[in-house]
C-alpha cells in the first residue's frame, strides 16, 4: 500500500499484476483461518479423526475379511479375539466389519442430515432477517416453537409419523436442526443488512436475491461452518438415539445405534457387544465437536494467530 | 446567478419512524427524525445540509432515495415523482442518482475485488455494454485516482481514504447526473479530506455532477458548497448561498452553530455562543419554534407559534430563516431573554 496512490496521478506507469494464485487476497481470510486451526490441537486431533473415518468409510468396507450380516451361530458372543478383533454379537456376525461398514452410514446420515436441515434454516433465517417485519416474526415464532421441543423429543415425534427408517431418520434430525441453523444466521443477517453497502448496491438498484445471495450469503459463512460442524456431531447423535429405539435403521443394517441396542440385551455376559458401536459413536461426536470447536476458535477475528 | 434547472425538488418530507412498543408491538410513538423539509437542488451546484447529529440530514438524503421509504411528501427528479414509483421504476432511475457513504469500510463488501465492485454496479443497470466493461473500470479508477494495477485488490488492501474512493468510482460507474455525499469525507483524516474534497469539485467539473452533500463540518461546507441548508431537529432553520451564510446569517442557530468554527486567527476575538442544555428528543419536539428550548432570544411566541421559513428585506434572493425575530435579533432590537 504506497502513499502515493493516494495522490491523483494520471501519469504513473502500469505495474504487472501478480498472477501468482497463491498470494490471492481472496484466500487469505481462509489461509489465516487454517494458520490458526492448525495451532489448535484438539481441533487437529478431531479433523484427523474425522479424516480417518472418512477414509475408514470409503475403503474400509473392501478390506474387511467378514460380511457384515453374515451369521455364524456356532461363533455367537465370541469375547474379541485375533480373529474376530471386537468380537461377534449374537448372531455370530463380526462386529469389527459391521463398524466398518457401518461407519459410511453414520457419516451420511449425520452430513445429509445437517445438509438438508441447514439449507432451509438458512434460506428461513435470511429471508426473516433481510425483510424483517411480519415475514420475520412469522418465521422466528416458526422456529421457537420447533426450539421448544427438544431435540431428539422432536425428531421422535417426525419418525413416529412418518415411519421408521434410515432416510426419514435424516428427514426427522434434519427438521429438528432447522431452528438452529436459522437464528444464528437470521442474526449475521441483521449485523450484515445494516452495513452501507448493503444500502450502496439498494441504490445502485440491485434486486433481492443479489443482495442476498452475492452480498449477505458470503460475508456469514463462517458461523455458518462452525454450526454446521457441531450439528454433524448432535445428528450423528441424534440419528443413533433413534436407531437405538428402533425407530430407524432397521436390521440387519450394521448401524451403530441399532447395534448398541442389540448388545444391551447382553450387556452382563457380553459386554463387547454394546461397548464397540457405543466407543465408535463417542469417537465421531468428539472429533466433529473438537473441529467444531476449533473452527470457533479460529473464525473469530478476535483470537491472535 | 442565473436561473438553473430544477434537478430535484424535495416538498413537506416527512420520515417518521415508528417505534414499538409494548407485548404486542403496537406502535406507541414516531421518531419525527424529519418532519415536514422542502428544497430545491438545481442541475449543476453543490448543496450543502448541516446540522448536528440526530438533526435528520442524513434521513433527508436516505429518504430522497428512498432507502428508508418516507412517511409522507414529495420527491421530484427531473419532474418525475419518485414516491410515485414502484420498486421496478424506481431501480431504473437509480443510476440517475447514487450516494456515497460515510464509513469506507462499510461501504464496499469486503469479499469483492475492485473490479468486481465496479462491474457489478455496471451489470445490475446495465448502463455499459459488457465488453466495454473491462475498459470503463480501468477508467474509472483512473479518474478518482487509482491505478489499474490496484483492479485485482480486495478493499481490506486500501487505506481508507483509496476506500472512499473505490466508493466514488462505484458511484460514477453508472453515469449518475445527481451524487447524494453522505458525511463523505466525515471519517476521512484531514488531508485526505482535502484530498477527495478536491477529487469531488474535479469530478463536478468533469461530469456536470449536482451534489447534496451531507455534513456536520462547517469547514468542509464551505469550501465545496454553493448553498447551504442548516436543519435543527428535522426542520429547515435557514437556507442560503455560502456567502450570504456565512457572512450574514438570519438565525441564531445558525449563528451559535458558525460560531463553534475554530479560527487560526489568533488575533482575532471570537465571540463563542455556547447553546445550553441537549437537542430535544424528535420523539415529541418542542411546541412552536423547535429551538426555542436553547434559543437565547426565545420569547412566548416563539413557544407556541411555529415559524415559517421566510426571507426579509436585508437577505439576497433564496436567502431564507424560520425565526419570528430574525430583523429585530439583527438590527439589535431584540436582546436576548435569558442571560
């Protein structure tokens, strides 16, 4: 930043722009961001987490030496062993390959899940936010009565009338995550809407939509991401809440929440059965809850690199 | 001064914001933040409109525009009413006149590139073709003094003085023929203030720009404007050319208000006039005169008739002041009622 750009002057000479794409100033918000998170040890310890059960979900189902619904009742309620690694429930089946398996499954319903329920909390929140008024109060009073039940009561209640199953499991948390999604960012719309250049591109004529989605979309991102990355966490939660119940995954899909459920009939003499899908579940809700955490941490302008 | 075109003409505008109150959010009050202004800005000249914070200049130019829908009254542009436009009327005049704000770091989004700014205010009113696009934005920044090599930059990469005038290309980029400056230069340091003073008399010049510039610094008013407005509570206390302003004020808002200019001069005495106690709330302004609350002059009249603007014998042509005792207040026939 030279001072004497701030002379007019007609006569200075043309300086090549620089290409390189790397110093793109349009990157540098996230550069410092992931500076900062990478700092951060438990957000690090998380992502790698959650890196790893992607990469679990993706390849692991291909290198496992059991099917995962295959029965074995001669081998029922083997205590984990070199070959079976967490041991074998009460069919017989290994459970090490039907976490394996069954580790896509929690991911998807926990990102699909927060996929659905985010977008329309956004598209709620902004549109109370930007016109304000009426639209607004109908909108929020919307969301505070879903707020009033909780979570996982709520999420009950949608799978209870639409049935049970894994994709109205995702319906049934994604609905009960809607309010959250739509208070946080009806808020950044409001501190956003009052800036002037909101009102630069209202008098230059822009439409709505322009201004909501070219100039208050991008500029309430980062809260955004980081409820996003919590909720994963409360999904995941939530969905295997209501596996456990048997109101959605039903068997013999290697979900975890299911699973747990079936160990608990056994929990006295085969303990292993209820233990492994229960620490999976903890293992997923941490990582996602520690990223989340350090996303925070790491968007927020006020904490030093 | 010879007879100028009309550009706008602003009659009675009101802008009264509701206040809420209550478990069912009735409307309990109105902020009067401007109650009842009329003025005319003629093609070409700078009009200036000064008054302290909370005085509705800033309303007046938000309104004009129609950022803020007014409560009542009437904007003319160019012998259109606005007011009488629907949303889709009222974009299309829009790169007729364009504002530029205070703050040059609120005013430009933060995640765009100069040439994005400048491209989108040409693509939202269409008003040059788009492989000229390019092109108009190179000279754009060339005309308020940016270098094309700064195109590529995102705003958080200007000072704030270049931001202002990121915002003064934006402003241009659509051809306007009136530009609202909405305490323009009010954030700016002193000699970058000189500085886009200069850039916005160069641009007048260039472009035949007619400008409302809003501001509460008599200094910069001055030196930019050719008629001055001084509002006091919502309403219009005196409206004159500079000199006439300045030289030989009707009002003693006015007076007290010319009065807080510093001086480098220090020979010369000045004779300060300390106005007592705040601005009235614009929630319930005072009865009649809405300066009688400070006003040293203040007489029971004052209290309960309000005073229309008006012009007297001794003022030149346009020159008006709403006072009941602006001859006698001059002519020092009428000595101030409270000491």
């Amino acid at each position: 930043m030279s001072h004497s750009t701030e002379h007019i002057d007609n006569t200075r000479t043309v300086e090549p722009s620089n290409p390189n794409p790397n110093s793109n100033p349009r990157f540098k918000n996230w550069k410092i961001v992931f500076r900062k998170l990478k700092k951060n040890k438990s957000a690090m310890i998380g992502g790698f987490f959650i890196l790893f059960f992607i990469i679990v979900a993706i390849i692991g189902p291909f290198l496992t030496t059991y099917a995962p619904d295959t029965q074995n009742l001669v081998n029922k309620l083997q205590t984990p062993s070199g070959e079976h690694w967490f041991g074998t429930d009460n069919f017989g089946r290994d459970i090490f390959s039907r976490i394996i398996h069954g580790t896509g499954l929690t991911l998807l319903v926990g990102f699909f899940s927060v996929l659905l329920g985010a977008t329309i909390g956004i598209l709620l929140g902004i549109i109370g936010g930007y016109y304000g008024g009426r639209t607004d109060s109908i909108i929020m009073r919307f969301m505070d009565i879903l707020l009033a039940f909780p979570g996982i009561l709520l999420a009950l209640a949608i799978v209870t009338v639409l049935g049970g199953s894994l994709v109205n499991v995702i319906i049934a948390v994604a609905i009960s995550s809607i309010p959250v999604f739509a208070r946080i960012v009806r808020g950044s719309t409001l501190s956003v809407k009052k800036l002037e250049y909101i009102d630069a591109m209202k008098a230059l004529g822009a439409s709505d939509t322009r201004i909501i989605f070219k100039h208050i979309f991008p500029n309430i991102t980062s809260p955004i991401i980081v409820q996003a990355t919590l909720n994963i966490a409360t999904a995941i939660l939530s969905a295997s809440g209501l596996s456990f119940l048997g109101l959605g995954a039903q068997p013999p899909t290697p979900e975890w929440g299911a699973m747990l459920s079936d160990g608990r009939n056994f929990l006295y003499n085969a303990p292993h059965v209820a233990l492994f899908p229960g620490l999976a579940i903890v293992a997923v809700v941490l990582a996602f809850n520690m990223l989340g955490d350090g996303l925070r941490d790491a968007f927020d302008p006020k904490t030093k690199e | 001064m010879q007879k100028q075109k009309e550009l706008l003409k602003v009659t009675d505008l009101k802008q009264h914001f509701p206040i809420k109150g209550g478990i069912l959010g009735r409307t309990v009050n109105h902020v009067k933040a401007v109650d009842g202004v009329t003025f005319t800005v003629y093609e070409g000249e700078t009009l200036s409109i000064v008054g302290e914070s909370g005085c509705g200049k800033s309303t007046t130019g938000r309104a004009i525009l129609r950022l803020d829908e007014p409560t009542s009254g009437e904007v003319e542009f160019d012998g259109n009413n606005l007011l009488a436009y629907n949303k889709k009327e009222m974009n299309k005049v829009r790169k007729d006149m364009q504002i530029i704000f205070q703050d040059p770091y609120a005013s430009i989004n933060p995640r765009h590139t100069v040439r994005q700014i400048l491209t989108e205010a040409m693509e939202i009113q269409n008003s040059v073709p788009k492989s000229e696009r390019n092109d108009r934005v190179l000279e754009l920044m060339q005309t308020v003094g940016l270098g094309p090599h700064q195109a590529d930059r995102m705003p958080h990469e200007f000072s704030g003085g270049q931001r202002q005038r990121i915002g003064i290309a934006r402003a241009l980029s659509v051809n306007p023929q009136l530009i609202i400056a909405d305490e323009a230069v009010s954030a700016l340091d002193v000699s970058i203030q000189a500085q886009v003073i200069n850039l916005l008399k160069k641009l007048q010049r260039d472009f035949n720009l007619t400008y409302l510039f809003i501001s509460h610094d008599l200094g910069v008013v001055r030196h930019i404007s050719d008629r001055i407005i001084v509002m006091y509570l919502g309403k219009i206390v005196e409206i004159a050319d500079k000199k006439s302003l300045f030289n030989n004020h009707m009002h003693p808002y006015t007076q007290a208000l010319l009065s807080a200019i510093p001086s480098t001069d220090v020979e010369k005495k000045r004779e300060r006039i300390i106005l007592k106690g705040d601005v009235p709330s614009p929630i319930d302004p005072p009865k009649g005169c809405r300066f009688h609350t400070r006003c040293p002059f203040a007489t029971d009249l004052c209290r309960t008739e309000t005073p229309e603007l008006r012009s007297a014998d001794s003022m030149l042509d346009g020159h008006m002041a709403a006072c009941h005792y602006m001859e006698e207040i001059k002519s020092g026939e009428h000595e101030p009622t409270v000491v």
